[in-house]
C-alpha cells in the first residue's frame, strides 16, 4: 500500500533552474544585442572622438570652417574621448559574466542626454544651416 509521493510538484509560474523558456531566450537575446552594443558604442565613440581630435591637430581650419564655435566642439571632443576611455575599462572587468558597468550605462547616458540636447538647443552650432 503507497501512502505518499516523495515526488514534489511545482508551483504554477516556477521554473527549474537549468530550464529555459521562450520568454528567457528572449530577455537573454535582448540583453545580449544591448550588452553588445554598448561595446560597440563606447570603442567606436573612443576612436571617433580620439580620431577627431587628432583631425583638429592635424588641421583645424576645416572644423572652423564648418563650426560657429570649434574649440567648444573639441572640447566636446575631448569630454568623449575621456568619458569613453574611463568606461571602456569598467565595461572589460564584466566581461566573463557580460555584466553592464554602471559607469560605462553612465557614460552613454550622459552621451545621449548631450545629443538630445544640442538637437534640441543646438550647443554645438554648425555655421551653414
């Protein structure tokens, strides 16, 4: 005669710790495309802005051509190039467990508000529109 199970039945809504579901592939592809592309963001907005202030170096005729205020634009430049160079090591000392740094969610929170901004208000003025 059985008396009782020794079998254990989930509750609705649990899931096992191994197992995934449709709803975690997703999150986990979600999560992964943004974690990638916040690499992809903060390596390129470092070359572009190490590029552009090498540019200037080189010849800064052309930006004061194109810009109403081009020193306030390189020193813009050189705000990303520093934000992005301090976050780039933040962001690598997840990279095992594909953690966001907080400082580097920082850095491109800080890089979008700016954008939105000089959309908005036009900080960084070109001279021919």
């Amino acid at each position: 005669m059985k008396i009782g199970s020794t079998e254990t039945v989930a509750a609705p809504g649990s899931v096992k710790k191994g197992s995934r579901t449709t709803r975690g592939r997703r999150l986990g592809t979600i999560r992964a495309i943004a974690y990638w592309g916040l690499w992809f963001f903060l390596v390129f907005s470092f070359l572009a802005s190490t590029h552009d202030i090498w540019d200037y170096k080189r010849n800064p005729t052309t930006y004061h051509q194109v810009y109403l205020d081009a020193a306030l634009h390189e020193r813009v430049a050189w705000a990303y190039a520093a934000l992005t160079g301090i976050a780039i090591p933040f962001q690598a000392a997840g990279w095992r467990g594909r953690r966001f740094s907080k400082i580097a969610v920082a850095v491109f929170g800080l890089h979008v508000c700016f954008a939105v901004a000089d959309h908005a208000f036009g900080i960084i003025a070109i001279c021919c529109t």
